[in-house]
C-alpha cells in the first residue's frame, strides 16, 4: 500500500507531463522517474515530444492533456503553485533537474498570463531574485516588443496543439537588459479546450567565450571544458578537473590535449561508454548532431555515481569553432529514476489490486490484481465502467455516506467492504483509500480477504473453542513472560487457585511474589533449564494465596510462542489436599505400626501358600512362642492337622478374593476360645491377591455376655415394636437419633433413615410446639425427666397429627448423654373424645328436640291444615290472602324446623342401609332442591358424577344432607352465580364437593360451623350443617370445609365409605378447611 501511495504521488506531481519536466512530491527525492525517456542528442525536443501519462496509464491518446478534472489555473495563483500534489513542496524548493543541467529555465503561466512558478534558471535568465517572478504577469518582465513576440510563440503552441520553438529571441527585459534566448513553449489545455497552463522553456545563448570571458566559467557549482574544432581541450575549469581528479571524467583532461584520443584510451582500457561519447562528440564537430548529451555510470570509483555529459557546439563559427562540454553529477537523480521505475513496475506486480480514479469515479489506471480481483481477465476489461459498478447497491450507499465524508475530512480511509464480482458473485475486500492532488486523484488499494475471512471465521471458531478449553480446564494455566517472568495471560482457574474471583488481578504480576521466598530460586533455575532446550520436570512449591493463606502447588511448564514473542506456558495444580493426604498415610503408618506392635488382638500377615510372613507381638503371647518363630509357619504347625485345615479353607476363600469375617472356636494351650476374625486379601501392584491379612480377637467372654444382652434386647425390640401407635427412639444430647423403631413410619410417613441424617422439622407452629420445646429444653438441662408433653406435628401426606412423649435422660458424670423416648399418636384418641363429647351433646340436644317437636307436631299441622282451609274457602283475590300467604310461609318454617329437629335426634340402624349409587343419590337431592327452592335449580351445574360408585347408607337422610348443602350455596351465593356439583373416587370413599361462589363464612363461624344453633345469617337455626354432619358421621363418613382460594365463596367436601372395598380413607383436609 505504501508503495501504491508513493508512487501516486509522484503521478499527480507529473500532471501534464508531456509539456514539462515533472516535479516530484516534497516526501520522495526529485525524480524524473520512468515517466521521462531516457535524454538523448534530441534533448529538450525529445523531453516535449514524450508520450502523455495518460497514454501510461492505459487511456485513449485523445484524451491527453489531463488526468482528472481541474480548475483553471488562474485559480490556483497565490497558493504556492497550481498542479501540485497535495502535501508537495513549494515549486521554489525544487533544486535544478535534468533539464536545467543544460542551461534551460521552466516557467508555468496560468491562461491569464500571471506567472505561477518559475525555475532557478529561468529566475537568472530574466533578473529576478528567488521567487522574484512568482505573481508577476508576462509583459512586467518583458519590454512591449518582447512581450508581443512570447504572446505570438505561445499563441502558435496553442493553435498547432504542440510545441513551438523560436532559436535566437532577442527580448528587453523590463529593467531595459537586452538578451539573447531561445524559447520552447506548451500548453496544456482542459477538457473542454481551456486554457489551464502555459509552460514556457527559456534558455539564455551564450556567445563563444573568449580568454577574457573564461573566468565566468570558473564557477565551483558547473564543471565546463571547451574543445575546439579538432576535439583537443582549450579550457577545463577547477571543478572539472576536481571531479577528474576524482574519477568521475571518462578520460584525462589536459589542457591542448586531444579529448578524442584520450576517450579512445579510456574505451580500451575498459570504460566502454568512452565510446559512446567519443562517437558523439564527433557527430557534432561534424554537423551531423546539433548537440550530444550522455549519462554514464562511474563503476569504477569507490562510491559508484552517475555523470551526465553535454555536448553544446558554439554558436559563433559553427561546431568547427568548437564545442562547449557542461557535466553534471547526475547520481540522485538516476537513483530516484530507477526507484520510480521500480515503483511503477511494482504496481503491475503487487498482489493487491490497485487502482486510480478521477472524482468521477472513473479509472483511470488500474493493476492486473485489481482486474482479476473483480473477476475480469485484464486491466483493458474495466475501461468505461465505474468504480459504482463493482459494488452492490446498499454497500456504495454506505460509502457515499458514511465513507466519503470521512475521506473529504481526513484524506484516508481504510476498512473492510462487500465487493462485487464481473459475474456477480460477492466478495469481501479490505480497502484503503486516499486522496491526492487535493482530492483530484483518488487511490484505491483493494485485497480479496473472502478466503482470510472465511480462515477469520473458522479461527475464531478454533480460538473459542481454545478458550473454552483454556477456561474450563480444572488446574490453573499462566502465559509468562521468560524475562521478567511477569504472567501475561492466565485462566479462570488459576485465579480461583489463588483466591480471586477472576484471573484479572494476577495479570501483569510478578509470577515469584505468589510463591513462598523459599521456592522462588528452584522455579527460576528450572524456567531458565526449559529455557535453554532441557527437560524441566515437576516442581512442587509453597504458593500464597489472596487471604494470605499457603497451599501447596506443582508446577509444570514448558517453552512455546504466545502473540509471536516466546513465553513460558505453566501448569500450577493444587496438590493440598495431596499432600495432607500424603502426610496422613505416613502418619496412619506410624500409627498402624504402633497399633500392629501394641494391639491387644492377634494380627497377621500371610502370603499366597498360607503360610505367615508376620505376626504380632500379642499373637506371640496368645501362641506362647517368640515373635520370631512365626514366620515360616502354617495353621497345621500352630493349631493342629484339623483346626489348621479348617482355617486353610476359610483362608482360600480370602485368596479367592473375598473379605471375610467370621467366629470360630480354636484350641489354645488346651483350652477352647471363641475368636472373632476378620481377614482381606492382599493385592499386587497388579491387582492380583498375593496373600492375605487378619486380625483375631479373643472374644470368648464377650461372647457369653452378647448372648444374654441378645436375649434381653430381643424381648424387648418384641415389646416395643409390637406397641400399637407408638414408637421408641433414642437420641444424643445434640439431639441425634441412634435408634427409631419401625412404629414411626405408620405415624409421620416417614422411615426411621430419614430422621437418621439431616431432615426439616415435623413440628407445625402451634403454640404448644414451643411450650412443650421450653419445658423439655429445661428438664435436659437440669438432668430431670420431664412430664408427658405433646407436639402437634404434619404427617407426610400433609395431614396434622398430636404425639404425647415420655423422655427419660442417661446420665453420665452428672451430664446427660442419652435421652430414651416414647413417643404416641393421640389424635385419633382427642377425636373420639371431642366426638363423644358432642354427641353427648347432642344426644341431648336430639332427645330435648325430639320431645318438643312431638309435642308441637300435631298442632302445627292442624295450624297448617286450618290455613289451607280458609284459602280454599275465600278464593283468590280475598283481601285476606296476603296474611294467609305468611301464615302458610311461617307453618312451613315451623314444620321444616321440626324435621330439622327429628332429624338431628334420629338413630337408625345398620337394618336401614342399601347399596345406592352416588350419582343417583346426587340427583335425588337435585330433585328436591328444585322442589325446595322453585326457580333456583337451575343454578346448579353438575360435573362428574362418579358414575358406577356405589355406597351404603340411609338414602333419605344422605338426600336431606346433601340437600341441606345445595340449599345452603343457593341461599348465600348471588342470583346469577352458579353452584358446582361434583363426585369422584379418592381411595375406597366417594368424595362429594359442592362448591359456591357466594361470601363465604364470616370471621370466627368457620370453626363453629358443624356446632348446632351457629347460623351465618343469624336468621335461622342453624341446623343444617349439624345434620349433615351427623348423618355423615353416622355412615363413617367425613365432612371438610374451606374457603375457595383466590375467589369468594367455599367448598364442601363429604366422603362416604364404598360398599364394594374396604380401603383407605380421603386424603386428609387441605390447608384452611375445617373438618368434623
């Protein structure tokens, strides 16, 4: 890219190249560049006569003249030079070039005739200080005669579209100096034909030198030798014999010598381009050459340098009077020609595609990498397209607004875009862009990054797959930096094995300040031995950790190349845990040999043929024989021919692979013992049983007394275990159970393993709970048994259930170590007794109402009967129908009151039960509610019937309850709600739900609802609920209350055992329901 930009810069600092020498940019050295043929006897004609850049860049010939699009150059007067790149020098910067080295000054009008740059040169030729003809206009440095012949000169070059010379001018310059010049003019015209530069060549004619005026060749800046007509040296001055003294001359020059002969010496002493000259020189002493120019490279000095010749014949006498020779070292300017060229060479073979554009967006030069980027076989395919067209039409909005703007602003841009193929494929570029020439140029460099971004993808894909890794990898990972082994990079890991939450704050620390002073020296004497290509093993340390803390870490790590630079890539693994693990098994080995030296047990070792390799001190007491003769023996040798065998058996089983514990009774010093043992094979590094080890207690006392304890216990699990409601446990002083019978899963639901391990607590928040929690705290604590205490606790299924414990605490040393229970469910035992206490109740209640209503019967009927009687008597529309309709309304309160009454008082017997079906049951009681209540049965909607269920009851008094129910949601439900009716099996019960949506039960009546005489209203009786309930009970059924969650009103639920099964009850009441 920097080559495409320097060499663009040196294409706009060559506008109009055709008509003059070019002016490179301030940031290259001058060039005349590859742009320039090579300088021949032609000279400056050649130089005006060279192809136009635009040919160079593959434009059509006719469009010569111009690169891109420009104001008039009158505009640019004042600026410091019109056509200059922008960012180039002052055009009064630029040292003398090529052209000037034969003595002609360049001058650049703009179309009104104000000079906008001037050479050196030029500045002598006409008098004027540096900078002196900038701004001026042609006729002030001109006399009017003068002015009028350059006005004609320059008018011709405009007509004939080419250059004009005129040899011999005489002009008057304005200060009345006359001189003698010869004129070479151009113009340089837009596209629609105007005028836009005016670039004249002037250059002053010596005539011949004299003796007397040789002295003004004396100048140190010109190197000058004149020939005369026979080609021998009249006058060499200082600075060319220098420059010969110095090896630059292609032969000796000696004053009166023959300059011919001496280039033919030269050329056969191996300086071919003598010859060059020779010929040259020759050509223009003949007349056959008007001039001779030749660069030549001195190789053979020590710092080869370049020298260019030219060959001027005097004007005075014809080149038979001689020849004028002016050299100039030329080197810089050779060199900055052959970099040029290597440039404009390098743009045909760059990989990138580039390109160069007018504002218009048209090319005006592009490279084969460019073509064959957007899929075109060669540059010529892009000549009368776009730079639009290589675009889709959404990425060249993008361009136009959000691209160009920032280029006006700044002059370069660079990102990333979607291109466009010929064929219309997409590719993704990277592209840069810059203007030059003050925005008349536009560069573009191009490079086809679709493969690079696919590779991108599949990298990034590659790196978080890497990161991943890296991240979820359990030890910790560190990028260091081997100089000052600082860490770089790090995982999640390590920052965890350090303490930190993130890898972040290890970044940039020292890796030595987290490990302990003592292992900083091993880690950096093994980082330098990895270093260095050796093998660096594993290195176990001290690290500290955030919290100050030591663990201990082994380090692992080895050399590679993190972000091109070498890093040391380290494995830190916490091995703590290992090595406590490490320290307790030489601990537990110190330990076991004081337990094998020291035990009171027998313990042995033996290998695979059975016979003892170790045995203890304590097994040498029992045998009555040193330690010493163990080894080496068998069980035959110790025990006797058939004990011995016994054992052997038993002992192929361990070798066999199995862990085995055993009692069995063995002779010792001629008395039987009972001896426990316990033996486990003994495996090889391989896994294969090598032998085996046991430990052998003398268990012959303990054996008696585990027998009776055995006995005693069994009789006593029997008694405890076989106590209905009921279970034993035994816990600790922290309250950890050691023992819970059986008995406690009929209870809670529960197994006694749960309450064994960690468990929440059974215990609901009733009031008692945490009278009873005190009282039992205080006892333990004083060493006291407690009183009988009671717990409401929740069964598993959610049911709420009262335990009454007995606690008795073992003491030990004053202290309490154990506390036996006993613990019973009495709830079913506080629901017969709150049971029987109501029926007592109403038992009483029924035989007092029972007796009134037989009593009141028989007038309220006659009451009821006489009312009838009088209706019928006086017909309708009697004025006293009004107070027979309340008289018949309030006979018929007193007469459901009575039934009421009888009902709640009525007993019958197992005789008057049948099987009925539920959903008849249920459609009988509709019946009667419709009966009951005209109008509103149709209120009630009925779901699922239970159909096929089948109960045994009273029907008439299960179809007056559950009517009591429906007329209950009817009566306290709003007129347009409906009421639910359900059934459905649950266990081995019918379950009923009658569910309304009325206001449900006030505050303080939900508890009391079953009681007898408790009313919502306050209206009525308030024996409806107590008959339901009654006559449910009297089945083996159950009733439960709640409110609707999330919805006014409430549900009643009643379950009646099946006739067909005998199976568990409903599940128990929800939270919020009241069940009797």
């Amino acid at each position: 890219m920097k080559l495409s930009i320097r060499l663009a810069r040196a294409f706009s600092s060559c506008r109009g190249i055709e008509n003059g020498p070019a002016r490179a940019c301030s940031k290259m050295r001058r060039v005349s560049g590859p742009l320039f043929p090579r300088a021949s006897a032609g000279g400056v004609e050649d130089v005006l006569k060279s192809p136009p850049i635009s040919r160079r860049l593959g434009r059509d010939a006719g469009r010569r003249n111009r690169l891109v699009d420009g104001r008039p150059m009158d505009e640019e007067a004042g600026k410091g030079g019109a056509g200059f790149a922008a960012g180039a020098a002052s055009p009064s910067s630029f040292g003398p070039d090529w052209v000037e080295a034969v003595g002609w000054g360049v001058l650049e009008l703009g179309p009104r005739g104000v000079v906008s740059w001037a050479s050196p040169v030029a500045e002598s030729v006409f008098g004027a200080g540096p900078g002196g003809l900038s701004g001026r206009h042609y006729t002030e440095i001109l006399s009017p005669d003068s002015a009028q012949d350059f006005y004609g000169i320059f008018r011709r070059a405009y007509r004939s579209a080419s250059p004009v010379a005129a040899k011999g001018l005489t002009v008057i310059l304005a200060g009345g100096a006359s001189k003698v010049v010869d004129v070479h003019a151009s113009v340089v015209c837009g596209d629609s034909g105007e005028v836009r530069t005016v670039r004249g060549m002037v250059k002053e004619v010596v005539p011949e030198p004299t003796r007397a005026g040789l002295a003004a060749l004396e100048s140190p800046a010109l190197q000058v030798c004149l020939l005369n007509g026979e080609g021998r040296v009249t006058f060499a001055n200082a600075a060319w014999r220098k420059e010969d003294a110095a090896g630059s001359g292609l032969c000796d020059t000696e004053e009166g010598g023959d300059f011919l002969e001496a280039l033919q010496r030269s050329h056969r002493s191996g300086r071919p381009s003598a010859s060059d000259l020779e010929e040259g020189l020759r050509g223009v002493l003949s007349g056959r050459r008007s001039g001779y120019s030749l660069e030549y490279l001195c190789s053979w000095k020590d710092s080869p340098s370049w020298q260019s010749v030219t060959a001027h014949p005097l004007k005075e006498g014809g080149p038979e009077a001689g020849l004028l020779l002016v050299r100039r070292d030329v080197t810089e300017r050779k060199l900055n020609q052959q970099e040029l060229q290597t440039l404009y060479q390098a743009l045909d073979a760059s990989i990138d595609g580039l390109a160069l554009l007018n504002p218009s967006g048209e090319f005006l030069y592009t490279n084969p990498a460019f073509a064959h980027i957007h899929g075109f076989e060669a540059p010529v395919d892009l000549a009368g397209k776009r730079w639009s067209d290589l675009y889709p039409p959404e990425e060249y909005t993008k361009l136009k607004d959000l691209v160009f703007p920032h280029l006006k602003r700044v002059g370069y841009w660079s990102g990333e875009l979607r291109g466009r193929k010929q064929g219309g494929e997409d590719l993704y570029q990277s592209l840069s862009l810059t203007y030059v020439d003050r925005g008349r140029l536009l560069i573009c460099s191009v490079r086809d990054v679709s493969e690079q971004k696919a590779h991108e993808e599949a990298l990034r894909a590659s790196e978080e797959a890497f990161r991943t890794i890296f991240e979820g990898v359990r030890d910790g990972i560190a990028v260091v930096d081997p100089e000052g082994l600082t860490i770089k990079a790090a995982n999640k890991a390590l920052g965890g094995l350090f303490g930190y939450a993130s890898p972040d704050p290890l970044l940039g620390r020292p890796l030595l300040d987290l490990l302990a002073p003592e292992d900083r020296q091993g880690v950096v004497e093994r980082a330098s031995l990895a270093r260095a290509g050796g093998q660096a093993s594993v290195h176990r340390c001290s690290a500290i950790r955030a919290d100050g803390s030591v663990i201990q870490v082994d380090c692992n790590g080895s050399f590679t190349v993190y972000r091109n630079r070498e890093a040391f890539l380290l494995t830190l693994r916490d091995v703590t845990a290992e090595v406590r693990a490490l320290s307790a098994l030489e601990m537990s080995e110190r330990r076991l040999r004081a337990f094998f030296e020291g035990a009171p047990d027998s313990i042995f070792i033996k290998d695979g043929s059975l016979r003892y390799v170790q045995g203890n001190p304590a097994m040498a007491r029992l045998l009555g024989i040193p330690v010493e003769e163990i080894p080496g023996k068998s069980d035959i040798d110790l025990f006797g021919p058939e004990v011995g065998a016994h054992i052997q058996e038993a002992d192929r089983r361990v070798l066999a692979g199995e862990a085995l514990e055993e009692e069995a009774v063995k002779p010792v010093a001629g008395t039987l013992h009972y001896f426990h043992t316990v033996k486990v094979p003994i495996r090889d590094v391989d896994g294969r049983v090598a032998g085996l080890c046991g430990i052998a207690r003398d268990v012959t006392d303990r054996r008696r007394e585990q027998e009776a304890l055995k006995e005693s216990e069994a009789r006593f699990r029997h008694i405890v275990e076989s106590v209905p409601d009921c279970y034993f446990y035994v816990h600790d002083e922290e309250g950890r159970y050691k023992y819970i019978s059986p008995n406690i899963q009929a209870m809670t639901g529960y197994t006694p393993e749960y309450f064994q391990g960690p468990h929440a607590p059974l215990a609901t928040d009733h009031p008692m709970n945490a009278e009873s929690d005190r009282i039992s705290e205080r006892c333990l604590r004083e060493g006291v048994a407690p009183p009988p205490l009671r717990w409401e606790i929740r069964h598993k299924e959610g049911r709420k259930r009262i335990i009454e414990a007995y606690e008795r605490p073992v003491l030990r040393e004053g202290k309490v170590v154990e506390v036996y229970g006993l613990c019973q469910d009495i709830t079913r035992r506080l629901e017969m007794e709150e049971r029987l206490a109501r029926y007592r109740e109403m038992e009483l209640a029924g035989r007092l109402t029972s007796k009134v209503a037989r009593e009141v019967e028989e007038p309220i009927i006659a009451l009821g009967v006489t009312v009838q009687a009088l209706q019928r008597k006086l017909g309708s529309g009697s004025p006293a129908d009004a107070y027979l309709d309340v008289m018949a309304e309030q006979v018929k309160r007193l007469s459901d009151l009575l039934r009421d009454l009888t009902d709640l008082g009525r007993e019958d017997g197992a005789s008057e039960r049948e099987s009925r079906r539920v959903d008849f049951l249920i459609r009988e009681a509709l019946d009667a509610v419709e009966w009951e209540f005209p109008g509103e049965g149709n209120r009630v909607r009925t779901g699922a019937l239970g159909a096929g269920l089948r109960v045994r009851v009273n029907g008439p008094r299960i179809v007056r309850a559950l009517v009591h129910v429906m007329g209950n949601a009817l009566k306290f439900s709003p007129a347009e709600s409906p009421v639910i009716v359900e059934a459905e099996r649950a266990g081995g019960e019918a379950v009923i739900r009658v569910e309304d949506r009325g206001s449900g039960f006030p505050e303080g009546i939900l508890e009391r609802a079953f009681d007898p005489f408790v009313s919502a209203s306050g209206k009525r009786a308030g024996l409806g609920l107590a008959i339901v309930l009654r006559t449910v009970e009297d089945h083996g059924g159950k009733v439960w209350i709640r409110g609707n969650e999330g919805s006014p009103g409430a549900t009643v639920r009643i379950s009646l055992p099946l006739a067909e099964e005998e199976g568990p009850r409903a599940p128990g009441r929800l939270e919020g329901e009241v069940r009797r």
